[in-house]
C-alpha cells in the first residue's frame, strides 16, 4: 500500500494541483483521475508546505484516504455521482463538522467536537466532497491573528478571519474551501493570498451549525483558484433552510452555467473610490489607475453619495452589538483566555445603546437607494480588495475598509486575483454586483479574469 501511495503522488504532483477545480470535476467524473490520486496530491502538498504556511487547524490523512477510496468505489458501481464527486474542500474551524473538532480558533472551545455537520457540509457531502480537513480560523473569526501565513511570503499575513482557507487555496493544498464573512474575512484573505473569494448575497447559503458572530451580517463564502472554482462550489451551498431566517424558498440560481458562458455583450464596469479611499498605498492607486485605462469604454467612474461615509460606522455597530450578545459566554466564562481585540470588542458591544443598533440597522436600506441607479448601468462595480497587498508582519489580518461596505449592504462580491504589487505579492480586484444577482457578477468575474490573461 505503501508504494501505491508513493506512485499515487508522482503521477499527481505539482501539475495536478495548478488545474482549476472545474478541470478537475471533469476528470473525476470521466475517470481520469481518481478521488484517491487527488486526494494523495492534496496530502503531499501538506506534508510538505504546512509547517510554513500552518493552514490547517485539524487534518487527518487517513480519514482523507478513507473518504476517496469509498468514492472511488461508488463511481465504480455505476451510480450517479455528485457535482463535488472527489474534489477535497477545506472547512473553516468555525463550521460545524460531525465527530471532527470543531473549535472556532478558541482556546475556550478547545476539544469541542459537535455531533451534527452543519448545513453546508452536508451539502458536501451530498455532493461526493472530500473534507480534506478544517482550516484555520482567527478566533472566533474576528481580528485577533491566527499563526497562519501568507504562502507568497511568509512574513507577511493571509488576512482573517478565514486565513486558513485562503493560504491553503492559494499553496495549493486543496483546490477548494469554504469561509465566512462579517467584515471582510473571505474578500479580503482572498485578496492577500492571490485567489478568488466570493461572498454571496446575504441569505444565499443557510448558516445552521455556522459560529454566529453577527445575525445581521455572517455570510458564507468560498474560495478556488478562479471564479469558475467558486461557482462550482458555491451552487451546491446555495438554498433554503428552516433554521436560518435569512435564507428565502426559490430556486437556486445556476450559477456555474452562467459563469461559464459567454456574456451576450461585453461587461460594462463601474469604478468607484469607496469610503477610506485615502489610505490605498499609491501603488494600488497606480495599478486602477492603468487596469481602468486599459479596460477604456468598459468602464466609467461613478461617486458613492456622501452617506455612505458612514457605513463602516454603521456596520461596526451592528457588528459589536449582536457579537456581544451572542458572544456572551465567552466573555463571562473564559475572558482570560481570549486575545486583546476579542476582549475590547465584547466591552464595546457591551456598550452599545439599543437606538443606535437599531438606527444601524436601518441605514442599509437607506444606502440601497443610492446603489440602484448605479446597478442599472453596470455589469458590476470595480473596486478595490483591500488598500494594498498583504502587510508585513503577522500582528494585524489587515484593514477590512473596502469589504464591511458590501457585508453590510448584502450585496454580492468577489475578488479577482489580477495585480500584482511591486514586492511580487498579489493584489485582488473586487466586483460587486447587485443583490440575488450572483450568476451575473460570477460571469462577470471570469471574464475579466479572462481578459487579463490575454
């Protein structure tokens, strides 16, 4: 067995994991690759990268193993097999996974494991996923840094809360993942790591066995190495579950159909400089300045009105209040075991008077009003990830300036991995589309991504 393993990894190798999830999907399913031969390629690449990039909060090869040879055998059988048949995913550690340790990066939640997967997973499991494992995840996946580090550079960070699954993405570790986003944790890690991150219209994917940070915001969300990878995965998550009140009965738009078309006219972008603006580095700056030259009648510039100055603001307080509420226990049992900003963030909830959680809640409907006539011009609006390329130094997951905006609003986005820093580190590109308007914006990412590989 043991030379079959070694032969399972020289036949897979580097090669096979710089194929797009896509490609992969369709190996598997012709039988030309194996769920045993990727999932080998998958464990090698850990093997060998994972105590420099530290990716992984749980990872057990053989229950890995044990997942693809009874996928291998069911295709073998001639039974139907599903969209993900023997594509490894990475679940974030703070999405439930049946007898798997589920610990949301909290020392306080050490050794919890639960007893039922939540609803994504089941869907991947539904689908013939193989979980791969469970990455890492800042704590309680707010701002507190993770040990986990950029692939493209060590000293530099992978961004939060869903660093975990963004390095191991982009080391090629495992061709897909799954986050979550309050702020700016799947848009932004995306954006550092040099991958695709989607976060879907709020209420897309049900949050059942999901850590509840903020009712009002949490949103799941994927990663791949292009947006067609992130369609894929995120069409099996897509639906309606009882247990989550954001979710609505309809049926699931086909989003990878669509990405994978061609658009019926060339996208139409809207560039705008959102709030917080002023702190892009100048090379980021520079890099629209060329990529929106470049794009020429394919884009034209739009101004956010000035109410929108205050929706970090806005979305902060929601964010802290329902945190500090639904946090609760873990500030009253086990405060000394959580990091400097998990501590001030619960005090600062703690804090807030119900008129202006309420009023925050209000404002997201008062600024949709300025987004429609912007939607009704553009395929998507062009914007920029984060305010540079990863920082230096593993004390901060980065600024979330440029995604709290799209969380709050609910509205649909996804990084582009296109630009490149002057010190080699990716920079992302974000596409924001209109609510419920996801297969759109998805198809609208991969032509771009398209067009900047010409």
């Amino acid at each position: 067995m043991a030379a079959d393993r070694a032969r399972q990894r020289q036949g897979a190798g580097p090669l096979l994991m710089s194929l797009g999830a896509v490609e992969l999907r369709d190996r598997l399913a012709s039988g030309a690759l194996s769920a045993l031969e990727l999932t080998e390629a998958c464990i090698a690449r850990i093997e060998a990268r994972e105590h420099e990039v530290g990716a992984w909060a749980w990872h057990d090869p053989e229950f890995a193993r044990a997942q693809a040879r009874q996928l291998d055998a069911h295709r073998a059988s001639g039974k139907p097999i599903g969209p993900l048949h023997g594509l490894p995913v990475g679940v974030k550690d703070v999405i439930d996974t049946a007898r798997i340790p589920t610990e949301n990066g909290c020392a306080v939640d050490a050794g919890r494991v639960p007893l039922r997967d939540a609803f994504v997973v089941e869907r991947l499991r539904q689908a013939g996923a193989v979980i791969l494992g469970k990455t890492v995840s800042t704590e309680l996946a707010f701002m507190d840094p993770s040990a986990t580090r950029n692939p493209h550079n060590p000293a530099h960070t992978p961004g939060g809360s869903s660093a975990g699954s963004a390095a191991a993405v982009a080391d090629g570790m495992v061709p897909l993942a799954l986050g979550t986003q309050t702020g700016g944790s799947v848009i932004r890690p995306a954006s550092f790591c040099g991958v695709t991150g989607y976060k879907p219209t709020f209420g897309a994917i049900p949050r059942r066995g999901v850590l509840l940070q903020s009712q009002s915001l949490d949103t799941v969300g994927v990663f791949a190495g292009d947006p067609a990878g992130a369609a894929l995965l995120a069409e099996v998550l897509f639906g309606h579950d009882e247990a989550d009140s954001a979710t609505t009965l309809a049926p699931p738009p086909r989003l990878l159909e669509t990405t994978l078309s061609a658009p019926p006219l060339l996208p139409v972008l809207a560039f705008l400089r959102p709030p917080g603006w002023d702190i892009a580095e100048p090379q980021l700056r520079a890099a629209f300045d060329e990529l929106c030259a470049a794009l020429g009648d394919q884009v034209f510039e739009v101004e956010l009105p000035r109410q929108f100055d205050s929706a970090a603001s806005h979305r902060r307080c929601i964010n802290l209040a329902e945190m500090a509420r639904n946090f609760h226990r873990y500030g009253r049992d086990g405060a000394a075991l959580l990091g400097p900003s998990t501590r001030a963030a619960l005090a600062e909830g703690d804090d807030i008077r119900a008129r202006d959680y309420l009023a925050a809640l209000d404002w997201a409907k008062v600024l949709h009003a300025g987004l429609a006539e912007v939607f009704e011009r553009c395929d998507a609006i062009l914007c920029p990830a984060a305010p540079g390329p990863a920082p230096e130094g593993l004390g901060s997951t980065g600024d979330p300036i440029f995604n709290g905006l799209w969380t709050l609003m609910g509205t649909p986005a996804v990084t582009v991995p296109i630009l490149t820093a002057e010190n080699g580190l990716p920079m992302g590109v974000q596409l924001v589309g209109a609510r419920g308007n996801d297969a759109r914006l998805l198809r609208t990412a991969r032509w771009l991504h398209a067009w900047a590989d010409q």
